[in-house]
C-alpha cells in the first residue's frame, strides 16, 4: 500500500524553497544570495522556523521511500532507477541551470555584460567559495541531488551488511524518547563530510534513519501515542531557536539538529494522520515537484534580477518573485510535459 502522506510531505517541503529563496534575497545570515537586496530581519526569521528541517525532511522522506522501493525492485533496477532520476537531471542542471543563475549574480554584483557563452567558460574554469555568487563554479540547489545520488549508492552497502529484517527487533523495542535522542547520533555525523554547512554525513545518518526506523509502522504507531509532549518540545523549541537567533550571533549545529529532527517527527505524525489521502492535485505535484526543484531556483534569481530593479516595494518585490518564480516553473514544466507527451505520441504512430 502506497503511503500518500510521504509524497504530500514532499510536495509541501518542495513548495516551501518559493518563499525561503525569496527571502533570502534579504537575509541577515553574514552572507550574500544570488541577488541579495540587504539585510530584513523579520523575512530572515521566517527562513530560520523552517531551515532547520526542511531539507532534512526531503532526506528522511527518501530513506522511507527506498526502504518501500527496494521491497519492490532488485538493487540493479534501484540503482538503474537513481541514475535515471538523479544523475541526467544532476548533469543537465550544471550544464544549463546553474550556470545561467550564477551569471545573473555576476550581472548583479559586478555589472557583468558579456555573452552567456564568454560566462558559461568562466562558470567552468573559475572556483571560489562554492557559493556562485561571484559566478564561479557551484552546484547551486543541486547539492541535494548529488547528495542523494551518493548517499542512495552508498546505503546499499549498508542496507548488505544490515539487512532491514535483522534490524527490525532492535528498532521497534525503541521508545519515543530514545527515538527523539537520534537527533545526537545525526549532529555528529555533521561534522562528516561537511562543505561549507552542507553535511554528507548528517544527510547519510537522515537518510538511515528514514530507512530503518521511520519506515516501520510499529515506531510510527509510538511517536503518535506520543505526539502531544513531542509537539509541545517542538513548539518550545522553536520559540527557543527564534530567541537565541535575535540574541546570539550563532545559536549551535546542536540544537539545529535537535529541533530539526524534533520537527521531523511531529511532522511526519501530522502527516501520516492527516494527509495519507490522494487527489488530483497530490497526483499532479507527484509528477511535478521534482522537475520543480529542479528549474525553480535558476527562474527565480533570474525573475529577482529583474524584480529588484523595477520597484521599490520590499512586499510587492517579495511577493511578485515568490509567485511569480512559482507560477513561471510551472508553466516551464508543462510546456516540458506537453512536449514529451508530443514526442510519445508521434513516436507512438510513426513507429508501429
């Protein structure tokens, strides 16, 4: 039985990149976004309630997805099936989305006027900080898919050596509270394969736990018996990260990772009780949300550049690149899809 709250959740995390890319425009972190029209704290804020959570959501929901996929596939069509998903969409996004966001930074920061192509050569043959915002080299949004791609490959070594079976009595003798204490094990796999904020080993260890623990109906069954002190700890603790946000500088990878995780579970219960359902709307973002991911961040800093420019507004200029980037990546992929469709159909009548 398909589990429709793991694709709702999904699609409503991927939704949630349109306003934070948006407000990182105005973000007060200590750095810069692709076009960046100076510090707001009360956007700033908005992106610090969902940031540490998020992404992290996308990498959970993953690991469940590929412990119910590989129930399903052969590891040779598992592996055939993330190199289809994640790898060509990964080499035609560097080859043509995020060279295209990066030189909109360069056009924004040093007036940059030459041709796409004379900016594509410096993409390719200049490296900095990784961040792109000077137009060199970067990976952009697409770190999630390289990520994914990695630690997809990898956990199958993993998943050999430790079966999901073998760990089944292990996991569901847990209790909630030895389920929220993951969050440890998960902030020090931070420190693994860190570039730059952006942690391999925190994502793999999200990854295992969606696998091994948060795939298993019993443990489900306990965080929802739980929910009440579970939901009242993430409230508290959001209210905590947003105090120590406006009074210190830096509020610790720690307590990141614990409200993340906190976060985690409370949502996936929420989910799990109220939006195991499946629509037309849920059907159409099932097959929309990925090539979403993929394009909204490319349109969006482009639509900003021409945004900021235009008008004064601070709200008119937020609200006109979140929906416009929203509604502009949708048009793109139906225009895709109608396109493939096409294809299909011709392939279909001249081929017989």
């Amino acid at each position: 039985m398909r589990r429709h709250y793991i694709d709702n959740l999904r699609n409503f995390t991927i939704m949630l990149l349109f306003p934070v890319h948006t407000f990182m425009v105005w973000n007060d972190f200590g750095f810069k976004f692709y076009i960046w029209m100076g510090e707001n704290r009360i956007l700033s804020t908005l992106i610090v309630l969902v940031n540490p959570w998020f992404m992290p959501m996308l990498f959970v929901l993953a690991g469940m997805s590929a412990r119910y996929a590989l129930d399903k596939r052969t590891v040779k069509e598992f592996v055939m099936q993330r190199v289809h998903k994640l790898l060509i969409p990964f080499v035609f996004g560097m080859a043509l989305l995020v060279p295209f966001q990066s030189l909109y930074a360069r056009k924004f920061y040093d007036g940059y006027a030459g041709s796409i192509l004379e900016h594509w050569k410096y993409f390719y043959t200049h490296c900095t900080d990784m961040s792109g915002y000077d137009g060199a080299f970067t990976p952009g949004h697409l770190w999630f898919i390289l990520f994914l791609l990695l630690i997809s490959i990898v956990s199958l070594i993993i998943f050999h050596y430790l079966p999901y079976e073998k760990s089944i009595i292990m996991v569901e003798k847990m209790p909630a509270g030895h389920i929220l204490l993951l969050f440890v094990p998960i902030w020090l796999m931070y420190y693994l394969g860190n570039f730059g904020g952006f942690s391999l080993g925190k994502n793999l260890a999200l990854y295992l736990a969606g696998y091994y623990v948060l795939s298993n109906d019993v443990i489900m069954d306990r965080l929802e018996k739980n929910i009440r002190w579970l939901a009242l700890l993430c409230a508290a603790g959001t209210v905590l990260l947003v105090v120590l946000y406006y009074t210190k500088a830096y509020y610790g990878d720690l307590w990141v990772s614990y409200i993340g995780w906190n976060t985690i579970l409370v949502w996936l219960v929420l989910g799990r009780r109220f939006l195991n359902y499946r629509t037309v709307l849920t059907d159409y973002l099932n097959r929309a949300s990925y090539p979403i991911y993929i394009l909204h961040q490319s349109i969006l800093v482009g639509l900003a550049y021409y945004v900021v420019r235009c008008c004064d507004s601070l709200f008119v200029q937020a609200a006109f690149i979140c929906l416009g980037s929203f509604g502009l990546t949708l048009l793109v992929c139906e225009i895709y899809h109608a396109l493939v469709c096409l294809k299909l159909s011709v392939t279909k009548r001249y081929g017989q």
